[in-house]
C-alpha cells in the first residue's frame, strides 16, 4: 500500500474528511513518526506493532565484486514488530 492509496481509503471509508484533509493528516502522522524514530525514541501503536531502532557499529566490509576491504560506517535502521492482533489476523488470513 502505498501513502496514496492510505489518502484514497481514508477518504472513502469516511464520508466527512475530504482528500485534502486525509492527505495532511497522513503526511503529519507520517512526519511525526519519522522525527519521534530519528530522535532516538520507540513507537508502539496497540495491536499493530511497534517501530524502533537498530543501531550498527562501524566495522571493516568487503566489496563483493573487487574483493577490496571497504570501512562501513555506523549506522541505524528502522525495526518493526507486529502486535499479537496483527500476527493473528495475518495468520489467519494465510490459512
């Protein structure tokens, strides 16, 4: 699903938001969510899952195609873990 297709959906399922207002309230929670995670902290939503960080430390690489010994810088990546609920409705959509 992509943002455009979450604008278009809330927008039907709600007879009162219009498109302008779905597309900013996506975009504000979108952007929040982007700078609570850039700033170090954890979000949980309740029966959809939780985002959080992994930190990676610098290390020695390899480059695949030369074989050259490359530094990797540290770095950081978005994790998410689904909730309880999630698991069970996506299992048993799968069945």
């Amino acid at each position: 699903m992509t943002r455009s297709e979450l604008i278009d959906i809330l927008v039907t399922k709600s007879n009162d938001l219009s498109y302008t207002d779905a597309r900013l309230a996506v975009n504000i929670i979108v952007d929040y969510m982007s700078t609570t995670l850039a700033s170090g902290e954890r979000i949980e939503i309740r029966g959809f899952g939780s985002f959080s960080l992994r930190h990676f430390s610098a290390r020695q690489g390899r480059n695949p195609k030369t074989g050259e010994m490359v530094q990797l810088v540290r770095r950081s990546m978005v994790h998410f873990k689904p909730g309880l609920e999630m698991r069970e409705r996506v299992n048993n959509i799968n069945k």
